[in-house]
C-alpha cells in the first residue's frame, strides 16, 4: 500500500491499468464486430446485412472505462462503500427475520382488500405465488438434497395435464384431482430418478434437461391425448366446496355468491384464486421447515455436504435422493394443477426450457435452501419486469447473466444466512 | 438396400458434427471435471458467424467457392475461440474451487443470456442461407431408389476427418497435448511440474470452441438453415454422444457422436420422425443404466 503513493508506482499502475483496459476493449470488439455488428436480414433474394458498428463501440467504450476503473481500485471503492449497508440490512434483516416473516404473512393475507388491489394486481401476485410455490418445491430438490434438476419443468406440465385430463375426462373436482395431479408427477419424478440418482450429478442435470424436453416433445406429437400444440381448452375452474364462482350456476348447484348473499363479482373467483395459491405456497413451505428437522430432511442436507460422508454412516444415497426428487416432483405437480385451473388452457407452449431456468434462477439467485430469499428473488424476477413491461425482450438477457454473477460474487445466494438444523453446543448468548 | 445404405450416409454426416462438438465436452470434462453447459451455444454462434461470413462475402463479391469456405471458416473458428476462451475466463475461472453445483449453475446463465443475446442481436426469425456448395453424385441405383451422396457430405467428413488427425496429433505429439494430458490425470501435481494449468485450461476452451465453430460452419452448409435455438438440442445430442462414448475419453467423443447421428438418423427413417430427439434421450438413459461409463471410458473413481 506504501509504495503505492510514488509517483512512479502510480504512471506504472496507470500504464498497466490502461494496458488491461486496452486487452479487454479488444477482446469485446472481437466478440461483438459480428454477432453485434452485422444484422443479417432478409432482403430481396436472400439475407442482407445491416450493420451497427456505433453499437459494438458503445459497448467497447463501455467495457474499456469500465476495467480501467475497476483496475483502479474503483471497485474496491464502490465493493467497501456498499458493504456496510448490504451488510447491514442482511444483518438487520436476519436478526429480525421472525417479525418479518410475520409481516410479509399479514400483507399477503391482507393484500387483496387492499385499496390499491384492482384485479391485475392481484393477478400478477398469483402468478408470483406460483413462483414461489415452484421455487419452494425446487428448493427441496436443489437446496435441501443439493441435486440440480433442470427440467422442473416436466414435473409442472405433468401436474397441469393431469389436472385437465382428470377434470374433463372424469369430471373430479380440484380437489379431488390435485392430490392424483402430485401423485402422476411424484411417478414420473421416481421413474426418472430411479436410473439417474445414482451417478454423479452433473449426469442428472442433463438427464432432467433432456426429460424437460421429452415431455414437451410427446405433448406436442400425442394429440389423440393431449391435443397436440392446440393444447386443451376449458379445463374446469375451481369451486369452493362445490360451489362456482360465476354469475348464473348450472341447475341445482347453488354459486358463492348466492349462499353468502353477496353481489357477484368477478373479482372474487380472482382473490379465491389468490388464497389457494397462498395456501398451497405455505404448505410447501411448512412442508420443507418441518422436514429439516425430521431424520430424513437432515439426511438430505447431510447428502448435499457430503455424499461419502453419509455412505459411510449408512444412508442409502439413492433413495435419500429419490424421495426428495419425488416429493419436490409432486409440489410441482400441485402448482401444475393450479396453473391449469388458473388459466382454463395450457398448451406445451407454457412448459419450455425457459420456465425451468426461471424457476432455477429463483431459487438459485434467493440462496439455495433459503425460504425468504425464493420470495424475494420471485418478487424481483416476476414483479419486477412486469414494471418495465417495454424491456421484456431483455427480461432473459438478465437472468443468464444474474445467474452468472451471483454464482461468482456470492456462490450461496443473495440471502445466503442458514441457521445449521442442529447445533451440538447451543450458543451461550454471546452470540456466534 | 439402396434406402439402408442412403440413411448410413447421412447418419455418418450427421454422425460427424455431434462428434466435433462432443469432442468438446468431454475434453473441458477432462480437465476440469464440469460439464460445460454453454458448449452447445459456442456451436449456434459458430454457425452465425458462419451465415454472416456467407452474407458479407457474397456483398464483397467473392465468387470463388473454396476461398469463401476458407474464409469462412478461419473466420468462424477465430471468433468462437474467443468466446469459448472469454467464457472461460469470465464464467467459470473465478469459480474453481466453490462448491461442486456453482460451475454447472453459472454454465446454464451463461448459456441461457448468449441464447438470448444472439436472439436480440440477430433475430428470432430463422435465417435462410442459399446453398453454397451444389452438386453431389448417384453412387448406385436400385429398385428405382437413387443413392446420392452430395458434395456437402464429402465436404464434413474430409473437413471432419483431417481434423480428427490434426487433433489426435496435438494430443499425442505435441508439448500442449502432453501439458492437457497431464493436467486432466492431476492438475494440482501437473503445476507442481511447471504446467501453466491456467494456460492449458483456457486452451482447452478455445480448442473444444473451434471445433465446434467448424461443426456449426457445417451444420450451415448441411441443412442452409440457422436459428438462435439449435444449439440446445445440438449441445444435449453431443453431449449425450460424449457419455456414451465415455466422458473423459476423445476417440469415444468421436465413436459416441457417429452412433448417436446413426442412431437419430435410422430412427427417424424407420420409426418416427416426430420422436427423432427422443432418441439420442433414450439412448442416454440406457447407456446410464447399464454402462455408466460409456463405450471407451474408464470407471470414476471417487475419493475423499
């Protein structure tokens, strides 16, 4: 640090900061010259180009000021300034985590009578909740038990398919087909796992990628059962014990707002919609902070730390692994069963590759097996866009490269603070 | 016969390209032991520098076909080196040593943000390129079924062929290829010994990068047709063709791409075409079951 403040040391730290700088300005020019720079379009009698070199010296300038200040020690300056406070408010945030948890509970009960809960407010916080549900039940397979499973995905479209079939075809309720709608998902979850668990994990990874994609091929192809890319339409929409929520019910059942003698109001099949996601969510989660205390919770975080480890004090690695491949498949398949219901119509165009590195993102950039940070992560990566609507095309752009970042800025998450199940020497109020 | 002997063909031309990029994965596998998610998206944007090389030549007014290849090439291989090396540095260096899924997960957004990048700076639309190298011949006829192998074909498995030995040659022979070899047994005891693990890993990058800029350059001539999406499928083919050659093993990355290409091929032509990428899936699924390390590989060995 001394040596730093002669003045030769410092022309020598500018040569070499501007000589990096430099190096990696060029490095851009030569990545973006032509994927950024020439625009293939059509034109008469083929492609043309058309091309954009200020945009490739923009980003050039861009990276160029950016190494050099970060050479400089900018970073170091903005990384100690924003420290303090990102410290502290994750400091503050988990030395008050129980009352805020609390209060997040009563605001998303307390959401929709809100007065500014118009009915698209409250539809994107049910599309948020089933994020979350989502991320929940991934966070049990890729948090808890530490296997990545990209093709979420599936087990979500196998649930919402079920859903439709089962409701069409045999005319059962939501509730009585969600349970059938978890089951088909935990099968296949099972079926999958059964061959793959075994390996090493980055095998399951690319397994689960290519059985996201399978599902999506045979949805497709199978129309006889699935209606092919048309998907199915008029799927039934939920009832509260057995009464619908429309204007004019069907002979001899009596609608929600006929028994409670209440206008109807449209408004009100949207926030029932709300609490049964709500519901939902939370049964995941009181699911996953429950089963981190039951023997074989702990055994799925003691397999993610340690695999030889837990062999060799007589966990059988493959069915650890499978029953939380299997019960994170079936709260996908709950959330599939909503979905359905939620929207009257799927197709195979809703269960892309795209939806299950969103999901993952979630729970990734939220801190894997942390329950808060899903909400916060989901809040940011479903919300968020939704205020800039008019940048939705980069929506994906940022994703990839969030997910980049934060594995290399902080591997464990945003909120990366876990409290260990089980201490053997509890703190004696000093703290830790 | 004849229609037999017209899907080996083509399933060896095809064979040939998973085999180029799954030549990639298994080497980064190798010698770092991750599988490099984004590989499949080096390939895609191989293939886009290859239709923009093709539409800025045709505006220049090169007329001669070999000089267009060459340069086609040269030009594809350059850039996507860079990637592949860029990728490297700024994805996955600052991650050796993190916990074992960091990698992986940093892979995927790498993967998803340059499938979205080529997406928003090149279109989502399907780019068509006109057919740069026509002709072809009838190698025999039977039953009123014409055999044909076309000049395209003979072109990837010359080009594929002579890069396979340019390949075994630098592994085999040269001091790179004796620093990778070294570096992929024991990389800590290799830099012990004076290898630049940093240097070899990042040429490893660059080579699996420019490998697989040649299969996209070629995959353009083979079906005129690239989108921002193929390298997804391409990437979960190849890498299905690396297992099943056994990961870790490069003449098995070869053998494993030409029986996944033979195997899609054949399956389309006999069974079903809409089920075609089920296939190299399935296969996937049996090789884990059943031999988990591959055709040419060698049993891992975990230890603490």
């Amino acid at each position: 640090m001394l040596a730093d403040t002669t003045p030769l040391a410092k022309s020598g730290r500018w040569a070499e900061a501007l000589r990096d700088a430099g190096l990696a300005a060029l490095v851009m020019l030569g990545l973006l010259v032509l994927i950024v720079g020439v625009q293939t379009v059509d034109g008469e009698g083929g492609l043309t180009a058309n091309f954009r070199f200020d945009w490739v010296l923009i980003f050039c300038g861009a990276v160029f000021a950016g190494r050099l200040a970060a050479k400089l020690g900018a970073g170091d300056a903005i990384g100690r300034a924003l420290a303090k406070p990102v410290g502290g408010a994750v400091g503050a945030f988990s030395a008050y985590s129980k009352q805020i948890v609390w209060l997040g509970l009563g605001f998303a009960a307390a959401m929709p009578f809100m007065p500014f809960a118009d009915r698209y407010v409250v539809d994107v916080a049910t599309a948020m909740l089933i994020y979350v549900m989502l991320g929940w039940g991934l966070n049990i397979v890729v948090g808890l038990a530490g296997l990545l499973d990209l093709g979420y995905v599936a087990f979500y479209a196998v649930g919402a398919y079920s859903y439709a079939m089962f409701a069409k075809a045999f005319g059962l309720s939501f509730w009585e087909c969600l349970p059938l709608a978890g089951a088909m998902a935990a099968t296949f979850g099972v079926l999958l796992g059964f061959p793959v668990l075994r390996l090493r994990g980055d095998y399951l990874a690319i397994v689960t990628l290519g059985f996201g994609e399978i599902i999506r091929i045979v949805l497709i192809n199978w129309y006889t059962v699935t209606g092919g890319p048309n998907g199915i339409s008029g799927i039934p929409r939920p009832t509260l014990f057995g009464m619908p929520f429309t204007a004019s019910p069907p002979e001899g059942t009596t609608s929600v707002h006929e028994f409670f003698g209440i206008d109807f109001d449209p408004n009100h099949r949207i926030i029932y919609l709300y609490f049964v996601i709500l519901a939902l969510a939370l049964v995941v989660n009181f699911f996953t902070n429950r089963a981190r205390r039951l023997p074989l919770g702990r055994a799925w975080e003691a397999l993610r730390e340690d695999e030889i480890a837990c062999r060799a004090l007589g966990i059988n690695p493959t069915n650890t692994k499978l029953s939380a491949f299997a019960v994170g498949a079936m709260f996908g398949g709950f959330a599939g069963a909503f979905f359905s219901t939620r929207q009257g119509f799927i197709s195979p165009e809703s269960f892309t590759f795209f939806e299950s590195a969103v999901v993952l993102a979630i729970v990734v950039l939220g801190g894997m097996g942390s329950q808060i940070g899903v909400v916060i992560a989901a809040f940011v990566l479903i919300v968020v866009p939704e205020l800039f609507r008019e940048f939705a095309d980069y929506r994906m752009l940022a994703f990839g490269l969030g997910m980049v970042l934060i594995m290399i800025w902080r591997p464990r998450g945003l909120i990366a603070h876990r409290e260990p199940t089980i201490r053997l020497h509890p703190p004696q109020g000093n703290g830790r | 016969m004849a229609f037999f002997t017209q899907q080996l063909i083509n399933g060896l031309t095809l064979g040939s390209i998973y085999g180029l990029i799954a030549i990639g994965y298994t080497m980064v596998y190798g010698i770092i032991g991750m599988i490099n998610f984004a590989h499949g998206e080096i390939y895609m944007i191989g293939a886009f520098v290859a239709v923009i090389a093709f539409v800025l030549l045709s505006m220049v007014g090169v007329g001669s076909v070999a000089l267009a290849l060459v340069v086609v090439l040269l030009m594809a291989i350059l850039v996507t080196s860079l990637y592949g090396w860029t990728i490297e540095r700024v994805a996955y260096r600052p991650l050796r040593g993190s916990f074992r899924l960091a990698p992986l997960i940093s892979a995927i957004g790498m993967s998803v943000f340059l499938q979205n990048y080529v997406q928003l700076s090149q279109g989502a639309r399907v780019k068509p390129l006109a057919p740069q190298l026509p002709g072809g011949m009838i190698l025999f006829e039977q039953g009123g079924f014409a055999v044909r192998v076309s000049a395209i074909q003979v072109f990837i498995w010359v080009i594929t062929f002579a890069l396979m030995a340019v390949f075994a040659w630098i592994i085999g022979r040269t001091a790179l290829g004796r620093a990778q070899r070294a570096c992929e047994q024991d990389s800590r005891m290799a830099a012990l010994l004076g290898v630049d693990v940093d240097r070899t890993i990042s040429t490893t990058f660059i080579i699996g990068a420019a490998l697989a800029a040649v299969a996209g350059v070629m995959v353009t001539l083979y079906y005129g047709v690239v989108d921002f999406f193929i390298g997804f499928l391409a990437g979960l083919k190849a890498f299905t063709a690396a297992v099943l050659g056994g990961i870790g093993s490069l003449p098995g990355a070869v053998l494993g791409g030409l029986l996944i290409g033979l195997i899609e091929t054949f399956w389309s032509a006999y069974f079903s075409v809409e089920y075609k990428d089920v296939a190299a899936f399935v296969v996937l699924v049996l090789v884990l079951i059943f031999r988990p390390t591959g055709l040419l590989g060698r049993p891992e060995i975990e230890k603490v």
